[in-house]
C-alpha cells in the first residue's frame, strides 16, 4: 500500500476563507502535510475589485478589517490543527483575484498541492459566477485537493 510519502509532496498551500468549510480544509491538509512532513502555506485573498480608479474606490478600512480577520482566522486554525508538529507553516493574506492569487502563489513557492474548499453553488449560479475552486482546478500546475 502506498504512504502519502509515496507521492513526494513538499509544499502544500492551503487556501481558506472565514467560512463553516475552511475548518475540514486545514483539517485535511494538516493530516496530509504532518504524514508527509510538508511545508504548509495558509493563504487567504482579500478581494479586490479587477477595475479601480483610485485606491479611495476599493474601501482600505474595509481591506484592513478584511486582512486583521484572515490573520486571527489562520492563527485560531493553526493552533488548533498543527501546534505541537514540527513542521514550516506560513501564514499569508494576499489581495487581488482569489484564484489568480491562490494560483501564482502555488507557482510561486512550487507547491506540490493545493487543497481548498468549494462552495455549493447551484449550477445557475455555478454558470454565472464562475468558482474560485473550479478555476483552480482547471489551471493549477500540481494537484488540488477540494474539501467537501
């Protein structure tokens, strides 16, 4: 039987957001990061706007905000889920496009896996909105792990 050591992953990202999904996506990476002894990247992305006039349109009280919840939310996570494991945890909030961050992060660090969760859109919304999680997969250069 093959051991997740089996698969060479090094570097995972794990990218979460403050919903009820993002505790099972660090649960799962943490399990998978410590059978491996893999670094693990926790990543949110605060969500700008794509078309912006001045910084004065984008709101940065609220971008603050945004960033002081992601950090109180990545270390809560961590504590909870790899406190006490010897492993190189990062903690990152990065601003822009979701995916394109999530992606050029992974790119980046040259992360061996991404493991994120997917929210439940019904397929009218899935259509007009796009996902996040569905772009990721599509475009990623190494596996993606989506938490359900």
């Amino acid at each position: 039987m093959e051991s997740v050591e089996d698969y060479g992953i090094r570097r995972i990202v794990v990218a979460v957001d403050t919903s009820d999904y993002s505790e099972m996506v660090v649960a799962r990476a943490s399990a998978i990061a410590i059978a491996s002894s893999a670094e693990i990247h926790v990543i949110s992305v605060v969500s700008l706007p794509k078309l912006i006039a001045s910084e004065a349109d984008i709101g940065i009280q609220d971008v603050r905000l945004s960033e002081k919840e992601f950090h109180e939310h990545h270390k809560r996570l961590i504590d909870e889920y790899l406190k006490g494991h010897d492993l190189h945890i990062e903690s990152r909030v990065l601003h822009g496009d979701p995916s394109g961050k999530i992606l050029s992060y992974a790119n980046e660090i040259g992360a061996d896996l991404i493991v994120m969760g997917s929210k439940a859109y019904g397929k009218v919304q899935r259509f007009l909105l796009g996902g996040v999680s569905e772009d990721v997969v599509r475009n990623a250069k190494c596996s993606v792990m989506i938490a359900k």
